[in-house]
C-alpha cells in the first residue's frame, strides 16, 4: 500500500499526523502533511486507512 497527500487540497489540520504519527511530517511553517514514506509497511495499513478517513480535505489517498 501507497499513501499520498494532496498538497494542493491539504488544509494543515494535522488529523492525519495524529491518527499516524509514524507515516506523516508536518510543515513547521504552516502544518500540511508529507507522507514519510510512500510505502506502508503491512502492520501499518489500518493505520493509515484512519488517517486517510480523518482527513477533511479528502487529502490523504491510498493506492
């Protein structure tokens, strides 16, 4: 599994980071979300469905 942030739709809300703290950076400047890895690691996948579904930009997609 992939997991990319839209930057364009990201809004800096953080829910992302906080549902999956180990799969997201957040901006110092203006707190918008970078996937640390693009991969997911297979134990981290229901992880990342959370942070996905808390997005409320629809940022955060998996693939």
């Amino acid at each position: 599994m992939k997991v990319k942030v839209d930057s364009e739709r990201c809004q800096g809300h953080t829910l992302c980071a906080m549902a999956a703290p180990e799969l997201f950076e957040l901006s110092d400047v203006d707190g918008h979300a970078t996937a640390v890895d693009k991969d997911v690691p297979a134990h981290l996948g229901e992880t990342a469905r959370e942070a996905s579904r808390s997005c409320p930009e629809q940022a955060v997609s998996l693939s």
